[in-house]
C-alpha cells in the first residue's frame, strides 16, 4: 500500500553524519534511470560492482538502499532492527493502519484476523471463481483481436475476487474499478490518495452495514472478531479491509502486466507452458521471481552496526525486491526466466513475520491467467509501434500493455 506515487523528487536532502563520502550513491529508487523501457533492467544497475551492496541515497528525504537478496531477505524478517511503522520514504505522517504498520507482537493479533481468508485451503475455493472472471473477461474481447490488458484484464481480478470475498454488489464494481484505475494509472500522486481516501470510504459505509446487518463474509467476520477482548475501532477495520482490496492492486496487476509483456515477446515461453502444462505452477513461481514490484521500506529501531554499516534510529531503508531475484549471487543467470528453474526462494512477497497474506492468492490469479489466456489466445504480442506504459514508484507499476492476436 502507497501514500503516493512519489516520482517527482527534485531534492536532494543533506548527507547525515554517520554516512561515510563511499556509501552515498545519488539514485532515486522511484524513478531509476530507464524505468521506461525496462523497469527491471533500471534496477538491476544497482548490482554494478562499483555501487556498494548497502548505499544511501539523498533522493526522498535521504535513505539506504539495499542491493542484494542476502540483505533484503534478511531485513524483511528482522523487525526488531527494521521496523514497519514507516514503509515509504520521505517520510509521512500517517495513521497507523493494522497490520501492515505494527511490528510483532501487536501486528500478529490483528494478521490474525484474516490470514484464515487466505490460507490455501480457502484459496482453493477463489479458484474456480478466479477461473470464471478470467474466461468470461477473456471471451469478452477475443473476437476483437486485441485489448488493453491493464483495464480490461488486470485490473479485474483483483477487484473481482475481493468483492467475492466480501460479498459486495456487483452495482459497485464499476465504482471500484474506476478506483482502481486511479491508484494503478494515476495522472498524479493527488489523485492516486484521493482514489485511496474513496476507497477507505466506500469501505467505512460497508463496515457500517455489516456492524448493523452482518454475513458470513470477510467483512463480518473482521467486523465481528476482537482483540484482546475489545471490540476493532473504525480506523482498525478500514485497514484492515482495506489491505485486502487495496494490497492486490497495484501488485497483482502490474505483476501480471509485466508477466504478459514478457509473454507477448517470447514465443518460444508461451509454447514450452502450453506444450508442458504441468509446468504452470513453476513458472509461476519464476516470473515472480523475474517480475517483482515492490519497493518496500522499513525504519531502523535503534542505532546499531549492519554489515559494517552505521545506522541510526530513525534511518530509512528501502529494499527493492526486484534486486533480491535478479541477484547473480542467488540465482544463476537471474535475468533468464527458466520454467525448470529450481522452484527460488525471493522475496517477491517480503518474508517473516510481514510476509504478503495474499501471495497464495496471487501465485492462483496469475496460474489462472496463464491456463485460461494460453489456452485460448496461445499467439500475441505487443500492438505495433506501441510500446509498454511503465514508470516507477512505491510499486513499479505497468500501467498500459497494448496485445494484438489474430482471431481464429
């Protein structure tokens, strides 16, 4: 989740005193050079042997930066030493919405909550509704010989299987939808927050009816639980619904965007998965390695030494997950994408106690897609002379992907 997309960035912030001359890299993580053409490609820069593994960076506010999947791996679990109460930089001043802004022991009460939501076991029922939308989106515009995948494929599983999970009307898909449109294609970081402060919105109302009238859905449940006996505020509830909308967003449609785009340019990929179906579940797991989004940040507790590093308390560092699974340290030739690649462990989704809720339900949507379009749309690519629509920010995002197929 973002507060903004946070690409503007003209100043440069002091250099702090603890920072040696040799650790300052002038690099804005949110708008790397040639994110336009290849957003991971810009990333991957930052693995030059001239570029230490952990730098700082006087763009948005001055923050570190670390490189290498050892580092990021380890920074995500480690929330004694890196905390969650701040996960972007500049800094903001922010409520602190549950869970995704509380550290253990407070944030496992609350993940609680909906982490049954998103065992496997329940993802298995999405499955076949996931499968549905995904069909019926596809056939919907397969006669035309062409689509814009973000609008009219991404953004609508996501959306979709929320709503099913939280038994919203489907008069309000085309409200939430063009919500989604907002924080996925922004034309600024102003309208990016205002479709984030629709969003918490619509969901007070729903909360509100659910309090008053409650279901068996996710809602109720949340609506109806405790913790440590008191009843959940309005604050509390807002984040937490709106981690389970808002947190599939901009991920899950630009990973697929990003997934779809490399696809459309590799013919010899698209049949090694149709030809080898059993595959799908590995190269799932693949592209996501390939194809992360987020630049999470977390803020450092407590002065202390990382990896020969001097941190402060109250030190910001960001920690691309692109960079952990394309680290040649990892993973041998990382920029390959190899569906009989040794199923990697990356930190596409973070790791601990932080780790995305939601990545069994995304590595479904994302299995579900590769079946169902394959199956039906085996041959396409990019609509000629156009190009991806890519930028950076809190979440690298793919926001226009123009496919052509001939109609069979």
């Amino acid at each position: 989740m973002s507060e903004s997309n946070q690409r503007a960035t003209p100043e440069v912030a002091p250099i702090p005193a603890h920072v040696p001359t040799q650790l300052v890299v002038d690099f804005d993580i949110y708008n790397p050079p040639g994110a336009a053409d290849d957003y991971h490609l810009a990333l991957k820069k930052l693995h030059d042997p001239a570029v230490p593994d952990i730098f700082w960076t006087p763009r948005n506010g001055g923050h570190w930066i670390a490189t290498r999947g050892d580092d990021i791996y380890r920074i995500f679990k480690e929330y004694e030493q890196f905390s969650s109460r701040q996960l972007t930089v500049p800094l903001v001043d922010h409520a602190p919405l549950p869970p995704i802004f509380f550290d253990p022991p407070e944030h496992t009460g609350y993940r609680a909550l909906i982490a049954p939501a998103f065992m496997p076991q329940a993802i298995s029922k999405l499955e076949e509704k996931a499968r549905e939308m995904t069909i019926e989106l596809i056939e919907g515009f397969y006669s035309r010989g062409e689509c814009e995948f973000v609008s009219e494929f991404a953004q609508h599983l996501p959306i979709g299987i929320f709503m099913d999970m939280v038994a919203l009307p489907s008069e309000d898909r085309d409200y939430l939808l063009g919500l989604a449109d907002k924080m996925v294609r922004p034309a600024s970081s102003g309208q990016k927050l205002e479709a984030l402060g629709a969003i918490f919105e619509y969901l007070g109302v729903k909360i509100a009816e659910r309090r008053a009238n409650p279901g068996d859905d996710l809602i109720s449940r949340i609506v109806q639980s405790k913790i440590d006996g008191r009843d959940l505020s309005d604050q509390e509830l807002k984040g937490l619904c709106g981690l389970v909308l808002i947190g599939g967003l901009d991920t899950v449609a630009s990973a697929m965007g990003f997934i779809a785009n490399f696809l459309a340019g590799s013919p010899a990929h698209r049949k090694h998965l149709i030809d080898h179906p059993d595959l799908t579940q590995k190269a799932v797991d693949e592209l996501l390695r390939r194809f992360p989004v987020v630049n999470q940040g977390r803020q450092v507790a407590h002065d202390f030494e990382y990896q020969g590093v001097q941190m402060k308390a109250g030190d910001m560092i960001v920690i691309p997950t692109t960079l952990h699974g394309l680290d040649e340290r990892k993973f041998q030739n990382p920029l390959e994408v190899d569906f009989n690649r040794p199923t990697p462990i990356h930190s596409t989704f973070g790791n601990g106690a932080h780790r995305c809720p939601g990545s069994f339900l995304a590595r479904v949507e994302i299995k579900v897609f590769l079946q169902e379009w394959l199956k039906r749309i085996p041959d396409f690519s990019l609509r000629p002379g156009a190009k991806a629509g890519v930028h950076g920010g809190v979440n690298g995002t793919l926001y226009h992907l123009p496919l052509v197929w001939d109609v069979k």
